[in-house]
C-alpha cells in the first residue's frame, strides 16, 4: 500500500517542485482540473497590470508599434512552436480553439477537392471534444463532406479510404485521456491519401508533441489550459510549411493579409502561417497567455517536456495506483488507458456503480462533494444513445500539481464514496458547469 | 475668427465634461484616435486586475459559474443593445468584428440562397474598410457570389437590384467620415429584396445608431473603438430577431449549441442570436470591454447617445472651422463631409500640396509632426489606382475630447503647415502604422 509518506518522498525527490512557485495557488486547494483552466502565474498579474495602465493607457495607439503587439501573435507562436514540434514562423496564437479549427479545416478540405474531389469524409471519433465535430459538420453542410466517426480508436485505420478527405483528430481525448499515436495514425492517413488536422487542446504542454516529425499537416491548441494562459486565453493554429501557402482560410480578415496597412481593397493573404491570422488580437488576453507559456519554458533547463511528460506519468499511475488501492467496492471503472503510451495527463473514471437505480448524476455528484472538499476536478456528461458513460475527470499539471495532491485528492475521493455524501441533494444540484 | 478662449466657453458650458473624469488621459496629449483606439477607463485597472487575482486566481474554474463569466456574451451584450437601438436579448459579444461579419454575411447569403439563388451579388463601397471587403471576398470564392464595389455613396440605391443579395456597408466609413443613412438604405436594399449588413465600427457609441428602427437585418461592431474595451476588445454582433433563428452560422461552435454542456456529438444550434457565439471568450478582454461600455452607459443621465451627438457634431464643426480659419493656403482638402447629417465622429483631410513632386508620404508625415507635438491623430493610406487619397483622420470621442483640445489641435497642425517641419526625414519613416 502506499502512503502518503511515499507521496511526500516523490515530492522531495521532484526535479520539477521549484515551478510550481511560479503560480499563485490557493492555499489547501487540490486542484486536479488544470486541463480546462490553468492556475494562474505569478508574473501574470504584474504582466496584464503593466499592458493595461502603461501600455493602453499612456502609450495608446501607438503601443502597437512601441509596446510591440502587432507581433504577439508570431512571437508568442514562437514560444509555443517548440512545445509542439514545429519550428518558429510556422505557428500563429489567434483567435478561439474552434475559430482556429474552422481555418484549418476548411483549408485541408480545400486542398483535397483541388486534388481530389471524391474525398469528401471527415473521419473523427464519436468521443472527440463536441466543437471540433460541431465545426466540422458546419463545414460538411457547406461543402458537401461528411463525418465519419468511429467509437473506438482501434477502428480508426480501418476507417481511412479513397473517399477519406481528412482525419481530424484531438491528440489527447477530452473524455477518456487516450493519447493517439500520431506517426502512426498520420501514416495511415497519408496512406489512404488523406490529410491530418490535430486539436492539441489536451497535449500542448502537457505531453511532448511532434507535430513536424510526426507528420501532422494541420494543428490548433488551446490557451487555457496545459499553457496557462487564463479563462478564454487565445488559442493557436500551425499549417505545415508545405501547405500553409497552399490555400486560403476562409476568415480572409485584414490581419492575414500580406499589407495590412496599405488598406487595398482586394485580398493578398500574407505568405505563410500568418495568413491564418484574422482581427484584431485581444491584446490584454495575449500578453497573461504569453505569461502562461514563459511557465512552460521555464521547465526548459530542468528537462522541459520529456521531464514534464516523466512527472505526468508518475502522477497519475500514482492516481491509479491509489484508485485501486483504497477506492475498490464502489464501482469506479477506469475511463482512460491503464497503458502509458496511451494516456494523457488526466485519469479518468467512469461511475455507475448503481446509477441505474436513478442515480443518473452520481459522477457529477461525486465532482461536487470533492469540490466542497477542496479538491477540483470536473465532470464530463456522457451520452446515452452514444455509449458514452459520464466521467469523473483528473488532470495532473505536472509544474504545479505534487504527489501529496494525488494522495490527498484520492484519499477524499475513498471518504466521499465511504461515507456515500454524494447522495445528498445539495451535490446534485445541476447548475452551468465547464 | 474663433479663439482658444471661444473653446475654453464651450468646455465650460458642456454639460458631458464631467465625464472626461471616468478615464487615465496622458498629461498634455491630444488624443483625437479614439476611433482607432478608445482611451483607458479609470475602473478598468482594478476590474482587470480582480478579474485575474481573485476570479481567475482564487476562483478557479468554478468562476465560469460564481463569477458569472458564462453570461459575459449576453451581459455585455445586453448593456451595447440600448446604444445600437436594439433589444436585450439580440445582441451578443463575441471574436472579432472580422470573424462576426463572416458569421453575419455567411447567415444573410445562407437566407437569400434559400430564398432566391438568383441573387449572388453583394454590394459595398470601395472605400469601406478593407478587412469587410476581404471577408465578402472569401465567401463570395466559396459560395459563388461577387462583390460589387461603388465609388460613391449616391450610386448605392442605383447598384441594388434582383441579383444584389446583401448590402453591406460600414455605418460612418473610416476613411472620410460619412455617415450613412440606415433607414433610407435600408429602405432601398429591401425594396430591391436585398438583406442589409451593417458595420458599427465608427458608429457604436459615437452617433445614435437605431439597428431596428431603420430596417437594418444584421450588425456587427467593434468593441476597442467608441466602446474603450482596449486594444483588440472582443466585438459584437446582431441578427434582426426574425432571422437570428432562421439560419446556422458556419462557426457552429459549442458556447453557440442549444445546451453546450450536454457534450452531444451533433450539433443543435442555440435560439436566438446565443448560437452566434463560438469558442470560449477571452475572459480578461471581456471585463475590460463591460468597463469601457459602461463609461457610455454614464452618459445615460447626461443625455444619452443624444447629447454625445450633438457634442461630437459640435467638436468637428469646430474643427472645420479652425481649419478653413487658420491653415489655409497649405493645400488641405476635406474629405469628410461638411453636411452634419452626413458627417461621423471624424473630420478627414488629404493633403495633397505638392504631393505630386515626390511626396507620396506627406499625409503620414504630417500625422507623425502632429504626434512629435503631442496630438495624435491617425494616417489612413489612399490607393492612387482606386483614386482614394491619402488621409489624416481626426476622431472626437465626446466622453473626453474637449473643445480646447480641437483648438489645440488645430493649432499644431497649423505650426506644422507653417513651418514645413513635416518635411523633414524623420518625419517620414514608416513603420507598421495602425
């Protein structure tokens, strides 16, 4: 059995516990849901503060210049580009996750209809985060394409053919924390003759991502989340290099043009990645993401992403471990792989334990009684008719979250279901949830 | 001929004065920019600053719930209705004017499709701002329509007929100042069986804007001009009520679906102009946005949108006159109209004396002249094959321009005329400009 004392050992013996005094945490929190917000970086205050007064409010208009925020979007792609495994001048930061989507997207459909206008499929999982398969079933209305969605990811090549436009896919799935293989799946792909578009939402530093080496053709990841870049924070989009100038995106915005200023009336796209720039960037929400990824590259001299990605594992096969050790009897089934190749840097649970008997929101329950134990991680609904189980989700950080935070979050889990304090209706008040 | 002490009565007499208290204006600047980018409100530092310390920092992800961010779209949206004539509940704030006009215009051509595919074209002016011209661009490549571009505002009515789906128009055009006549346009488009889209970047808390009064079918707005949301502030859109449910926008993404956190697989677009939204928003943008909006709402017991009006009307009828008074004889030209019925929140001048001898850069170096002594104006850059000239702008923002600040202005335009300073090199290093 381990204790907690193991956990404090692990802790001790943490390369990467120096970081986690980058971020202002409340004190007593377990915050285990750093995948749909990041805490918050010290420096990131100060950073929003300094934008805000100094540069917007003495320098005006002029700070797009002097203070530098016509660049943001290219320099804090920079930033980020190395995190994903794509070199600098290829990546962008603009605009949300889903917009980003969008252009990609409808950029991949539109090369393969200049190639190949048979190729009309979208294949995804059933299981992928509701925007991107939203987005790409509007693009489908307009295109004449399709979605195809397989249910598990084993069927994902058997999926792959001549009609294959795109495979469209989120590296580290939002509901069960499986983590593709994207050689493999993007071999498959370009075997079938089809193009690969990746949500890196759940990996974008918080596992290593290749996207070069690994033959993606078209990337967005979020801001919010593994970066820390605040509620909302601007997301990101990358284009390999041999396809970025290959096609327009739709949102033809003057940002994305090749003289922004010269105010001519007809479209020119900039060459590159930053023709998929659009409006005018939140410039307040891109210097607090900036903040977030200087988090993120402060791991750099201590091992950066393969450290980070050592930690991620640790932490939740300790998770696991512990689920096992001490929360057996209450029907928790394990929602993310048991295998750590596959997983992301989230633990996932199913529970049903006698949710049949009318006991439809126990995993959100659950969710609630350990918030109002201090311990935050969130709740997924599932989808009857689709198979998929509501879940209990834990994402570890690996810059802030310890060992003793797995411990304790699994020891209040074990005294929530012991104790059965999830039943009470004060848990089972549905309210708006992220 | 006016004198400064003329301005200093009009300031004393000017019942909106107070206001100018409600916003960090640098010592000694003249900022006539605020169409570009709207001055810092006072209560914006320390909302922006709990917003990231307590809500984000503290609150956590539990603050899309308790700290009410989830409603920020509609909340803000809410609060923008009453200065563009609309009702709670119509408008939203979301991504940027760019991405919302690709919304709006893709919605509008979606109606006239279904309702007569004859109709492919849409009209505009070739002098509105070209980021609106890019996006009709792009989606007239993807749906087959073409843009048809008038010279002058008068050739509007003449350019609708049976093929014109949609009339899109930026209400005050950013280049010379004209402000448009809704209803008459309107009018026109609709008889001609042509939807309208309106742009309210210049317009929206500068003049009495009344959407569905005058007939308008769709609206978007920017949120970092007249609104003082800062730099790259998220903007709005419109959908006249009868339409908003009647067609999907393309950017179907989940904050947009009926019931977002039910994490279906298909995507079921919101009622009402909620399925507008797409992504997450920009939290800290968003709370700067609500301050900068409220600065207008606090001009509610002073008049409203009235009294702003015939404060702005007052300040650039000034303007014109101290320039016919006092920098005659340069070659300055007018290119914003003299009608105040048919004039914005701006007043436009080319400058074109001796342009014609190798000062193709004239206009930009007497805007960086002016800024060198402390007023800031804005250069717009002509196109000579499309006959706009070059263009010094000049905005008034009613809840801070004084009336001594015209004079003031004015002035140093004039010594910059005067002593011919603007022709010295310095003066004529172009940078990125905005």
């Amino acid at each position: 059995m381990t204790t907690r004392h193991d956990a404090l050992a692990l802790d001790a013996d943490d390369a990467l516990a120096p970081l986690r005094q980058l971020f202002q945490i409340p004190d007593g929190l377990v915050y285990l849901d750093g995948n749909s917000l990041g805490v918050l970086p010290r420096a990131t205050a100060t950073r929003v503060a300094q934008v805000v007064s100094q540069e917007w409010g003495e320098g005006l208009i002029g700070s797009w210049n002097a203070a530098g925020w016509m660049a943001l979007p290219q320099q804090i792609g920079d930033k980020i580009a190395p995190l994903v495994g794509v070199g600098a001048g290829e990546l962008v930061v603009a605009d949300s996750t889903s917009v980003n989507l969008f252009k990609v997207l409808s950029a991949a459909l539109a090369l393969q209809r200049a190639a190949d206008p048979a190729r009309t499929v979208v294949v995804s999982e059933r299981s992928n985060f509701p925007t991107d398969l939203y987005i790409a079933e509007s693009l489908g209305r307009q295109h004449g394409c399709t979605l195809h969605l397989v249910d598990r990811p084993e069927d994902i090549p058997a999926a792959l053919g001549p009609s294959t436009a795109v495979l469209m896919l989120t590296q580290v799935n939002y509901r069960n924390g499986r983590l593709h293989d994207m050689a493999a799946l993007s071999a498959a792909a370009h075997a079938a003759g089809a193009l690969t578009v990746w949500d890196l939402a759940h990996s974008a530093g918080a596992v290593p991502v290749a996207l070069a080496a690994d033959g993606a053709d078209f990337a967005v990841g979020c801001g919010y989340k593994y970066l820390n870049g605040g509620p909302g924070a601007p997301a990101f989009c990358w284009a390999h290099p041999r396809h970025a100038s290959q096609a327009w995106q739709p949102l033809a915005g003057w940002h994305g043009h090749a003289a922004p200023f010269a105010f001519e009336p007809g479209y020119q796209p900039a060459p590159g990645i930053t023709r998929y720039l659009c409006g005018t960037p939140p410039v307040l929400a891109m210097a607090a993401l900036e903040c977030g990824v200087d988090t993120l590259l402060a791991a750099r001299p201590l091992g950066g992403m393969a450290a980070i990605r050592a930690k991620s594992l640790a932490l939740t096969r300790l998770f696991i471990d512990l689920v096992q050790q001490r929360c057996g009897g209450h029907g928790l089934q394990f929602a993310s792989p048991d295998v750590d190749a596959q997983r992301g840097s989230q633990v996932c649970l199913a529970f049903s334990a006698d949710s049949a008997a009318g006991q439809a929101g126990a995993a959100f329950a659950v969710v609630q009684a350990l918030i109002a134990r201090r311990v935050v991680g969130d709740f997924r609904a599932g989808d009857a008719k689709d198979g998929l189980p509501d879940i209990l989700r834990f994402g570890v950080t690996p810059l802030y979250t310890r060992f003793a935070d797995v411990w304790d979050a699994v020891e209040q889990l074990r005294q929530v279901l012991e104790t059965g304090e999830w039943r009470e209706a004060r848990f089972n008040q549905r309210g708006v949830v992220t």
